[in-house]
C-alpha cells in the first residue's frame, strides 16, 4: 500500500517498506518535516505542540515517534494522550499552543494510521502550508537541536473533560430542556475514544447512555466508517433498547451519525441538516458544506432566509469558505459538524449537543424529524485504484460527455441534473475514485451510480 501524502498529513498502513507504507522512518521524516516548517514560519524561539491520539493498536508507538521527533528539533511537546481530532484542535486554542499533530486515521481499519497537522488556530494546514511540509520532507531539509535546546516532554490529562465543559457552555446548547426530556441513547464509538468522550458528555447532560464499543482498545469490531452497511449492531440495539435513538462516531470522532428510534439510518448527511436547522431557527445566517454533500442543507438554509455555498471537499476547504461567507454553521455531509462559535473544527461533541437541544425543543421523536426534512437519497460507491489508471484524464473524459450539463470542475467533476447529480473525485486518504450520487429516491441514485461506474470502467 503506498503512503498517501497530502496537505492534510501523511497516511498509511502500518509495517513493509519505507516509502510504500506508514513505518517508523516515514513517520519521523513527516513529523521532522513539520516541526521545520513550525520553526520557520514562527517568530518565537520556544515552540509548543499539542500531541492527541485515538485508540489504535499503533498510537501509542506513533505518538511516541512523533513527540521524541519534535523534542529532537527543540519543539515542546504537550502529550494529551487518548483524545479526539476535536478536542486537540480545541487544546491547541486554549493552550495557546504554535501547532498540534493528531494521530489518527479517522475513518480508516484499524492497520491504518495517519499524522493530522494542525496550525497555531488549532485547525488543518492550508494548502501552501502543506505543500512546504510536503517539499521539506521530499528534501530532508531538517536540522536537529543540540543537546542543551532540546526540547521538552510533558503529559497533561483532562482536556476531554474541558472540551465537554466548552460545549456546554456553548449559548445555543440548552442543557435544561435537555435533562427534563429524559432521552435514552445507545452509542457505538468503534471501541476508540468516542467511547470515553461522547458518554461522558451525556451524562453531564442527564441522557441514559447504552454503550456499543465503547472500549478504547483500538480492535474495531466492524468497520469503522459509519455507513449503513456497518452500523447492524446498533440499529438492532437501539430498537431492543427501546432508545430515543442512537449515536455513532468514527475512530477521532469528528464524524456523527444518528439512528432512528425504529433502527433507520437517519443518515450522515442529515446530521449537519438537523444541527443547521437548529442553528438558523436560533440564529439566522449563510451555510457551507462540499461539493459532495446533500442539497437538504441549501434547502433548509435558504427556508431560514440564508445563502448556502459549496466548497471543494476537505475540511479546510470548507472552513476558508465559512470565514469568507461568514457562514454560522457548517461541515461536510460525512456527518462533520463545524460550528465556529466553539471553533472551526469538525466536532461530534458539538453535533451531539445540538441535536439534543433541537430534539429537545422540539418534542418530537427522531424517526418524526428526519421526516420532516426534504427526501434526498445518496449512493456512495468508490473504484480501487492501480498504478496504470489515469484519474486526471477519466475526469476529463467524463466532463466532456457530459459538457451539455452543468460541470463543476473545482475539485474532481460534478455534474448536476435537474433533479440528481454525480460527484467523481479522488481520495486525499485512500487510492480510490469516490462515486458520489444524489437523486429523489433510492433507486434512481443507484441506478445513477451504477450508469457512471461503468462509463469508467469503459473509459479504463
């Protein structure tokens, strides 16, 4: 398996050979790589990074790698141990620290792992920013500190409790309404550190938690993506529980998605729908998610009297497009809350909270709610890649057979229908093409998919 290189981080698989996977040498050359571009771009001679991890078999071999890399360089380094994607973007901020590195390949099985490189604002590196780190790492332009400037290490705990803490200090999370609804929950955290944040939140806020993998041992019992596909387990538990509904999280818990009381998916997509639409009934403004995310959320947005926009896929991506759309809430349609009135980062903590204090208010179950909002239906499906395929000119043979409709090629090619559309681009963390399709039913966004993977299956 090659190692993904990209300006959000490195990714790879644990084990083989240099350069082809994610071994010890290439995880200290990229963590070496980023502690230089710190170095130069900061004015300040003492530098400190945050350190988090999530529950996987090699984190704690990784962290370990890392942290010692950047104490080589000179670079402080603040160890906050098992954590969340969110609560280091979070740490980061309220430490005031120069920059974070999050272990974690998020949605990935568990022989996956990944270095996640935050900025001082404790959110993703730019694209300019990614592609220094890139050029450092490509040059081995690294120079270590001497003996007597390097570099500290220290442990600190508690930073889940205090990103639990932000979030219910947030103005819109009504925790009243939420204790006196009396709700029931199962939550899957894929056995990482889900399990240790999202029911410790929910206890401060009086919900009844059912655990589903809440182990953080980092063995995976399904994959870890939350698709319907792999969510069986919970849907049945929540139906047997007789629960409210149930909560799901990827490994780094950045990703959220929600079960009905009937054991239906409420769908990754609506979770940033049901939040907005919360949001904007409290406070009115513009919206942001991808290019590959449901129309639902520029419907609701403009039925609130917003502007909705979409952006290229990646995190960053959609947090530049917030700040200059001065957008209140946003995300990605994978189930990725971004909520800046507690900070521009993907955050199933914040998602959580939100759609309690919607369900809450409303009084009404969930099943009810997703029902309530437009009925779009999506199809992801994705092409293994191999080193042969030409994805740059597949993309450009499908824009031009479909020139006669509306094209957007800002980030891979979608192609809009009057009533459906296509999304095909390729993975920044995996060696596939993604085939994302949307339309009024079921069928017809299948049926969509399986027409466009086989014009490219013709095109290969």
């Amino acid at each position: 398996m090659s190692l993904i290189k990209s300006i959000s981080g490195i990714r790879g698989t644990i084990g083989g050979k240099t350069n082809d996977n994610l071994t010890p040498i290439d995880t200290v050359k990229f963590a070496a790589a980023y502690g230089m571009w710190l170095k130069k771009q900061s004015k300040k001679e003492n530098l400190t990074v945050i350190i988090g991890r999530d529950a996987r078999i090699s984190g704690k071999m990784v962290s370990s790698l890392v942290s010692n890399t950047l104490v080589g360089l000179g670079i402080n380094v603040v160890d906050i141990g098992l954590s969340t994607t969110p609560t280091v973007e979070l740490a980061v901020v309220l430490d005031k620290a120069d920059g974070g590195i999050i272990i974690t390949a998020s949605h990935n099985p568990k022989q996956w792992n990944a270095l996640k490189l935050l900025n001082a604002k404790g959110e993703f590196l730019n694209a300019a920013a990614g592609e220094e780190v890139l050029n450092i790492a490509a040059t081995d332009a690294y120079v270590f500190s001497e003996v007597d400037e390097l570099g500290t290490y220290d442990r600190k705990k508690n930073y889940i409790e205090k990103h639990i803490q932000e979030v219910l200090n947030l103005k819109l999370v009504d925790v009243e309404a939420i204790k006196k609804a009396n709700f029931k929950v199962v939550v899957d955290a894929v056995n990482s550190t889900g399990g240790i944040a999202i029911p410790a939140l929910l206890k401060e806020l009086n919900v009844e938690c059912v655990e589903l993998y809440c182990t953080p041992n980092g063995q995976f019992p399904h994959n870890p993506e939350p698709l319907k596909e792999h969510l069986t387990d919970i849907s049945a538990l929540v139906v047997k529980e007789k629960a409210d509904f149930g909560i799901v999280v990827d490994p780094d818990v950045d990703r959220l998605a929600l079960i009905c009381e009937d054991g239906s998916m409420f769908g990754e997509e609506y979770t940033l729908v049901a939040c907005a639409d919360y949001v904007l009934g409290k406070t009115p403004g513009n919206t942001v998610s991808n290019l590959s995310s449901s129309r639902a959320l520029r419907d609701i947005t403009e039925k609130h009297g917003g502007n909705y926009q979409a952006s290229a896929v990646g995190e960053v991506n959609v947090v530049e497009l917030m700040k200059t759309s001065n957008a209140i809430i946003g995300g990605e349609g994978n189930g990725g809350i971004i909520y800046p009135e507690s900070h521009y980062g993907r955050d199933s903590l914040v998602g959580v909270a939100l759609f309690l204090s919607h369900l809450a208010n409303l009084k009404m179950s969930c099943k009810q709610l997703r029902d309530s909002y437009p009925s779009y239906f999506m199809s992801k499906n994705k092409i293994e890649l191999t080193a042969d395929i030409d994805v740059d000119d597949i993309l450009k043979k499908m824009a031009s057979n479909y020139k006669n409709e509306d094209v957007i090629t800002v980030d891979g090619v979608k192609i809009n229908f009057k009533s459906e559309w296509v999304h095909l681009r390729k993975s920044n963390t995996e060696p596939i093409i993604r085939i994302y399709t949307e339309s009024t039913s079921q069928k017809d966004a299948d049926a969509l998919a399986i027409r466009v993977i086989d014009e490219i299956k013709a095109i290969i």
